[in-house]
C-alpha cells in the first residue's frame, strides 16, 4: 500500500536470497540515474498504486529512489554490488564515471566495478584509488584486449592498491570451456606483466606471487565474505 512496504519487501527478498547463498547483487552504471527523492518517489508509487499512472518512463524518481535504498540493504545485508561499467552496446551509457554519485553516497556499500570500465580504464582505475568501498574486477578484459589489459596491469600496480583488484572474472558459466580458455589468458597476461616488473627490478619474485595471489584468490574472497 505504500512505499515504504514496498522497501520493507525488498529489504526481505534481499535478506531471503542472502540465506540462500547469494553473495552480492548487480546494477549497472549509467546516465539515467539520478539523486534520490523521497517526495518524488512517494507521488510516482502513489500514481501506480491509484492507477492514475500504467507505467513511468525512464528516468523517474521511483527507480531513482528504489535503486539508491538498494544500495544501502546492499550495506545492511554485508553483501556486494557489482556493477556493469564500460563495455556493452553503447559503452558511453556504461562509463564508469556514473556510479561515483552513488559510490559517494554509500561509503558502507561494497563496490565491484566490472570490465574495468573498459574502454575507459584509467579513469575506473582512480575511481577505486579515491574510494575506499570499490574494488576492480578485470571480468572480460583479457578476452576484450590482451593488450589493453597487460597495460592496464602495469597501471593498476603503480595507482590502486593491490588488494583492490580482482585478476579474473565472468558473468557468464556456460560453456566451461570459455571460462577455462578465459582464466588461461588471464594467467598468461598476469604473469607476463609480473615478469616484466621483475626484469625491470621493481619487485622480487616473492612479491609478484605475493599480488598474483591477491588477485586471483584473496580479494575476492575478502570483497564477497567467501568461505572458501
């Protein structure tokens, strides 16, 4: 009957899923999203529920607000938002630089930029360096770009914290053979920008094996609170 139930409902459809082994939602970055009114929200629910109104258009204050109290169960639950930016039909929809209001507003929310922003992955790259809640996740970059993403490794080491940074990722699960094929290009460009640093004497052995875990193992598990 009002908005706040709604809230309330999907607060428990949230805390449900969570139960079930959910570990994080998803949202996408993009333009349409704008600051959250409360006021607004409230009338636009209000024109649904009387039927004044069979549907709203994009954008309009009822996502806007709906989306942004998802954000915070997100921070309640101790779950993960990640978030598509960068690479995807119109990428300039996509570019990262639109989820940092969001990022701004909810400090205690985890933040898991997918693709790197790509094709903007510099600017993603600053994003997680400013913010203490967003982490990198390189999901799609190496079968995107070997090459854009060996550079972007060398990047990432000299301006984000290595403990911010997921080396391998995918939304996808089927067919495995493009999830093994993927994680092998993975290997291939983290340990071939690993070595460079090396020969370059910017760091030990130890200390690439040292990120190379980090990456590929430890963060991840810290970012989702995976028992694994």
């Amino acid at each position: 009957d009002t908005l706040d139930q709604y809230v309330d409902a999907m607060a428990a459809g949230v805390a449900k899923w969570k139960s079930e082994g959910a570990v994080g939602l998803k949202t996408f970055a993009n333009p349409e999203c704008g600051e959250p009114d409360r006021s607004g929200a409230v009338s636009a629910f209000a024109s649904l529920r009387d039927g004044a109104e069979k549907s709203l258009r994009v954008p309009n204050p009822l996502r806007d607000y709906l989306r942004d109290r998802m954000l915070a169960i997100c921070a309640e639950q101790d779950l993960t938002m990640a978030v598509h930016a960068g690479m995807w039909g119109d990428f300039r929809d996509l570019d990262s630089a639109h989820i940092i209001k969001p990022i701004q507003r909810h400090p205690r929310t985890r933040f898991d930029l997918y693709h790197l922003g790509m094709p903007e992955p510099r600017q993603t790259m600053v994003i997680a360096k400013n913010s203490a809640n967003v982490w990198l996740n390189l999901a799609w970059c190496h079968i995107i770009s070997q090459a854009m993403t060996r550079s972007a490794l060398h990047e990432l080491i000299d301006l984000v914290p290595v403990n911010k940074v997921f080396g391998f990722g995918g939304d996808y699960h089927a067919p495995v053979e493009k999830v093994v094929g993927h994680l092998r290009m993975a290997q291939e460009d983290i340990a071939w920008v690993l070595a460079e640093r090396i020969e370059a004497g910017l760091m030990t052995e130890a200390q690439a094996l040292d990120i190379a875990t980090k990456w590929l193992w430890h963060n991840p598990r810290e970012c989702y609170r995976l028992e694994v």
